[in-house]
C-alpha cells in the first residue's frame, strides 16, 4: 500500500473525476468512464482444465450463466479465446462469451458476444483501449470498455471488454449482415494443399485455390470463399481496378494507424487480427481487431529479427512498400496518389494525437480510472511498478515492452521530419455552396460548389452522395480562371445535381499539389459537410 500511495496520490483529480457521483441508470456496456463487472458460473471444479481442454481440441463452448452489470443470463457459452494471447494452465486469460448460445433472443443491450481481452504483455493496461479510440476518430471501429472478472466467485483480474466485430456490427457500421466476412487469423489451421503458398496469414496474396485461403482466413458469414478470391486477384494482378471492390481510403486509414502506433500484430506486421466485410456496393471494409501488442508490444515486420527501441521509434512509414509479399501496401501505395492520401493520413493521426501530447494525457487518465481493480488482481502478469512506469519507460528484461511515451514522444519527432512528410499541402478556402440570389424567383436546383486552394495546386476532387448509406462518388472539379487569386492559388468548381428540394448533399474536398495532399473538412470520414437544398432556396 506504500507504493501505491504515492500514485493515487499523483492521480487525485483525476481519481476525483472518474468517481463522481453519476445519476443512477443502467451502465452502457462499453462506458469507458465506469469499470463494468461479469460474474461467470461454469459448472466443473475444474474450469480452467475444461476450458483448456476445449480451446486446444475443440471448437464449440462450455455452457454456463453470466451476470453482465447486474443482469442474469442462463445459458450462455464461455471459451478462451485469442492466439497469442491465451496460455495453457493460467485462469486469466482472454474470453469469449456467447449470450445468445441457447437462447438465440438473448441480449444485453443488443449485444450477444462479448469479447474479454486478457491484455498480455501489456503491462500498462491501456494499449487496446487508446488505439481503438484513436482508430474510432478514422474509421469503424470496436467500442472499448473496462471490465471485472469473476469466476464461481472468484476475481479473475481486470481486463478490457472489446465490442465484437459480428453481425450487430456490421449492421451498425456498413449497415447490412451475412455479407462476406473474413478474419485474418485461424485458432486452428487446417490442411491445405502443398501448392499453396506458405506461410502468408492473412497477406492477400492470390492463390488459385480456394483451399489455400482457408488456412490464414476465418469465415464469419454463410460464404463468400470466391469473393475473398477475387479480392486478391484485383489486388495482384488488376489493381487499377481495387476502388470496385476495396474501401481503398479506409485501407490506407487502417495502414495509416498501423503505422504510426507501432502495430505490428496487424497486416504491417504479421499479416494477422484484422477483419474484412464486403459492403452493400461490393466493397470489402477493414477493421482492426486485437491490439494489446501495439506500440511496439511485438517487434518483427513480418520476417527478420525482432527490432530494437530506436528501429521502432523510427520505423519507415513507408514500411513495405516494394514488398511483393505485402500487396495491400505495396499496390496501393505504388499510385502517387493514394500514396500521397497515406501520408496525408500518417501526418494527421500524429498532429491530433501525439504532437500535441493528448495520447499520454489520456493514457494516465485511464491509468488512474483502473490502479485500484488493477492491484486487487492477484493473477496480473505485471507488478504494480511495472504498471506504474510502462507509460514513460521499457518493462521487462526479456520482452522489453517500450514505454508507450518512451516509443511515441521519439517516434512523433521522427515522423514529423521525415522526408516524405514535410512537403507543404495546399490549403482549401473559401468553400462555398451557391444559394439563391436575394429577390431572386428561379430556385437553385442544384449544388454549385467552389473552393480556393493556395500553393500551386494541380487538381481538387468533389466527394459526395445524397443517401447516407451510399459509398461517396468522385468528381474532379473544373478549375476557373480569376482575377482575384493571388499568386499560386487556384479556384475550382463543381456542378452536381439535385432530386427534389429534399436532397440533402454529404461531401467533402481533396487538393492535391506536387508533394501531398489535404481535405476539407479534416475529419471528413466521420463528419463531411451536409447541405439541403431546400435551405439553399430560402
């Protein structure tokens, strides 16, 4: 109690904050503010050998209860999950529990799997938890949330409760289910012929037969073997071609945060924990999955030896990008382009997240939130001082899990001066929507958009759609000649057309110059700019 004092200590405000009396009504599942809590009942005195004995031979659950935040649930299924990340013989590993195992109507709060991550090799406990917000500010991706575990009564730990990337997902987020869905990473790897490449998790190389995919991909839908295929193939060998059946822009996003948080037990890694569903328009979406071991958790690209500190902090941004046996970063990246929308991408996850401190900010907010479950669990892997010093500094002789400000404070320097991150983007100005004129009679019948940008620009694309479950269309605007720019700057323009005074129009704009490229507005993937035509005319 002694070592901990010092830290409540240092933490007072923040503790003051997170215990604040809250106005009494059922805890969201996944409420970052708050410490949910899961009481398991599994009948076998031994549990842990049951559960062993079913990950390690079996693919089905153990049927047991769960008590989720105070509501009961009978007859659920229970198994440890992960790679990696479970260990024979140890009760604190991760979970997954199936509410709707039996009772297919059973839920809480509209969820029906619930996800427990262990945390291994994560001595700071909150790696997971701020890679999935800081992805979630990008593109789709799992809500995350703390958690106590219990088993027959026993405190197993704390652990991190992810959202499950299942049915309920994909309908929240791409609005659809029973698309194709793929997992990158197999539990329990198949035969596959001898013809097969070798080797490859999840690295979507083209393979001509389909058996060979079931090796390194877990299906989650009813079929889809042939689309994943095909995927590859337009991957490979007709990439001109990938905007038809990829989200190219959430890929580069996913490469993007890969990158600069040192995610390594991701496709830029070991080509492993990251899942793809094909939307409604035929275009498959990336989501992260798996993330105790970013920011430098694991060490290896994929082949060679472990890095060291310095070659993490310091890591290619460009990483990949002539390797054959990484398609999705060398195809893509081999258009200048989408090349130039990926650094766009790096340079701002930095700006919003490390340059300015917020990550080791909320890192200690929710080192705060969880110090005191965290020393009551008697199974952690880590001591409290190596919980209280795995933000600032390396943990462990042998694994040598970097202090996440230790990796990211050198690695933001690292980035922002690196060459192919410091070429100037032009700015987009004066964007403008044309209403009609004061005592005008004719209504606007469109949208007339146009923008300004500076240094030298070379074009401006228009993104939009007027149904918000539409993918957004490109259209290349027309540049207009005036007097009033000033020296550098260009002014663009575009028509698009509007279906009755209730077309609500969602877009954004892209700039590219020489050396890089912006958007307009910045956080476009989650927020893009929306006009009615019906207030145009007003």
């Amino acid at each position: 109690m002694k070592k901990l004092l010092p830290f409540l200590l240092a933490f007072l405000p923040l503790l003051v904050i997170a215990q604040a009396p809250q106005p009494v009504s059922e805890r969201p599942l996944y409420d970052i503010k708050s410490i949910g809590e899961i009481k398991l009942t599994i009948q076998s005195k031994n549990w842990t050998d049951a559960l062993d004995s079913l990950r390690i031979y079996g693919d089905g659950m153990i049927t047991g209860a769960a008590l989720v935040d105070g509501h009961q649930y009978e007859s659920v299924g229970i198994r440890y999950r992960g790679d990696k990340s479970y260990q024979l013989n140890l009760k604190r590993n991760p979970f997954s529990i199936k509410l709707n195992y039996n009772n297919k109507d059973q839920n809480h709060q509209g969820y029906t799997s619930l996800k427990i991550s262990s945390s291994l090799r994560d001595p700071s406990m909150v790696r997971e938890v701020l890679f999935y917000e800081i992805a979630g500010r990008y593109m789709a991706a799992p809500k995350v949330s703390y958690t106590k575990l219990f088993v027959n009564e026993e405190y197993i730990g704390l652990f991190v409760n992810v959202e499950s990337v299942d049915a309920q997902f994909t309908q929240k987020h791409f609005g659809s289910m029973g698309h194709p869905f793929f997992k990158a990473g197999v539990d329990y790897k198949p035969e596959i012929p001898l013809s097969c490449k070798q080797n490859i998790a999840g690295s979507l190389e083209y393979e001509a037969d389909i058996k060979c995919y079931k090796g390194s991909f877990e299906l989650n839908s009813p079929q889809g073997w042939e689309t994943l295929q095909e995927l590859t193939r337009v991957l490979n060998n007709d990439p001109k071609n990938i905007q038809q059946i990829l989200d190219v822009d959430k890929t580069l996003w996913m490469l993007a945060l890969n990158n600069v948080m040192v995610n390594l037990s991701s496709y830029t890694g070991n080509a492993m924990n990251y899942y793809l569903y094909q939307d409604n328009f035929g275009r498959f979406q990336p989501v992260h999955w798996d993330l105790n071991l970013s920011f430098g958790g694991l060490k290896n690209t994929g082949s060679g030896s472990d890095l060291e500190l310095r070659d993490l902090q310091r890591l290619d941004p460009l990483l990949h990008i002539d390797n054959a046996l990484r398609p999705l970063i060398k195809q893509l990246l081999a258009d200048e382009l989408n090349k130039k929308i990926y650094l766009n991408h790096i340079d701002q996850i930095v700006r919003e997240n490390f340059k300015n401190g917020a990550y080791e900010k909320r890192a200690q907010e929710l080192q705060a939130m969880i110090v005191v479950p965290f020393v009551d669990d008697k199974y952690k892997t880590y001591s409290l001082s190596d919980f209280q010093n795995s933000i600032k500094a390396t943990v462990g002789k042998k694994s040598k899990i970097p202090g996440i400000v230790e990796l990211m404070e050198a690695r933001t320097k690292y980035l922002t001066s690196h060459p192919e991150l410091t070429a100037l983007a032009s700015t987009i100005s004066g964007v403008t929507v044309q209403s009609r004129a004061k005592f005008e009679n004719t209504k606007v019948e469109g949208f007339r958009i146009t923008a300004k940008a500076d240094r030298f620009p070379k074009r401006m694309w228009v993104y939009y759609r007027t149904k918000a479950d539409q993918p957004f269309f490109q259209m290349q605007m027309e540049e207009e000649q005036s007097k009033k720019a000033t020296s550098g700057e260009r002014l663009y323009m575009a028509n698009l057309p509007g279906d009755g005074e209730d077309t609500v129009l969602e877009y954004y704009l892209m700039v590219e110059n020489a050396g890089a490229v912006s958007f307009s507005p910045s956080n476009y993937t989650m927020t893009p700019v929306k006009v009615k035509l019906k207030d145009l005319n007003k």
